[in-house]
C-alpha cells in the first residue's frame, strides 16, 4: 500500500524537474544576453590605433587608420604626430617597418593616371607603385565633410603587394 504522502511526492516529481528546466534555460537565455551586449556594445570597444588627442586636431582633412594591422604590424604610439597639416605615424615589426602620412589631397591628384596597380575593396581609390628600391601605396579617400584625404604608405623594407593591398583595404575613417 502505497501512502497518500509518496503518492504526492511522486506527482510533483516531473513538475520539479520541469521547473527546474525552465529556471535553466531562462539562466542561459540571460546569461547569453549579457555576453552578446559585452561584446557587441561600441563603447566598450576601443578600435583606435591612433591616439585621440592627436586625431582631434585634425581639421583641414579626414583622418584614416587601419582597423586591421596585416602581418603582425603595429603602430607606434610614440611616432604618431600632426604638424597641422601632415599627420604621420609609424608602423613596424621585427626587422621592418613603414611609414604613414596623411594630408589633405592637392586638387586634382586623385585624378591623374598612374603608372601603377589599382586595388580593389578600399574606401576610396588605391594605387601600389613600385620604383628601383620600394614599393609605396597610395589611397585617395572623400572623407567627411568632403574633406579630401591622401594616405602615402612608404617603406624600402621588404613587404609584399599583398601586404599593402590588406593594409589599404583595411583603412577607415578616424571615429
């Protein structure tokens, strides 16, 4: 004989297990929220490569920076300067490193026909040149405001093509 009180316990049994399923699965379902929200919210990224005090200055045109550094590169903070109309930084990894330079783009420039590669995917226009000694990189971008920018990536040390194509594809405007 089976008394009234188990009977009620084994009743109740699948009612706990489900409730139990449902606490957990709104847990996770929470859990998962909050980690998307962390990721994904834009204040709590920082994707400058260029410090702020710097890029502010900056009024006659757009600043651009590379989001993604291609092959190990990285800026050197301490090269980063602006002399009110040419902004420049340095980028480097063991054993090579190339210099960037920023301006406003002289009328006309963009326009002209180059005896070089254009690259595809950029925001704006990009060239590669290469001369005896160095490959350079050119990018020709509208900016904000209309603001012409022209970005001059130099280096006589031995990147490749590939190298120049993913860095200037990878340049944005400064947030």
């Amino acid at each position: 004989m089976v008394m009234a009180s188990e009977e009620s316990a084994a009743e109740n049994a699948p009612r706990q297990v489900k409730k139990y399923w449902i606490i957990g699965g709104l847990a996770a379902g929470l859990l998962l929220i909050l980690i998307l929200l962390f990721i994904l919210h834009p204040w709590k990224r920082d994707n400058s490569v260029l410090p702020s005090n710097i890029t502010t200055q900056i009024k006659t045109f757009t600043p651009y920076q590379p989001e993604l550094l291609p092959n190990g590169l990285h800026v050197e903070k301490s090269s980063v300067t602006f002399d009110g109309n040419l902004l420049t930084f340095r980028l480097s990894k063991p054993g090579a490193s190339m210099v960037i330079t920023e301006q406003l783009s002289p009328p006309g420039l963009a326009n002209r026909s180059y005896p070089s590669e254009k690259v595809e995917g950029v925001d704006g226009t990009g060239y590669i040149s290469h001369d005896k000694t160095r490959t350079f990189a050119t990018l020709f971008a509208t900016g904000r405001d209309n603001k012409p920018t022209m970005v001059l990536i130099n280096t006589g040390d031995p990147f490749t093509s590939d190298d120049f194509k993913d860095l200037l594809r990878s340049f944005r405007i400064v947030q």
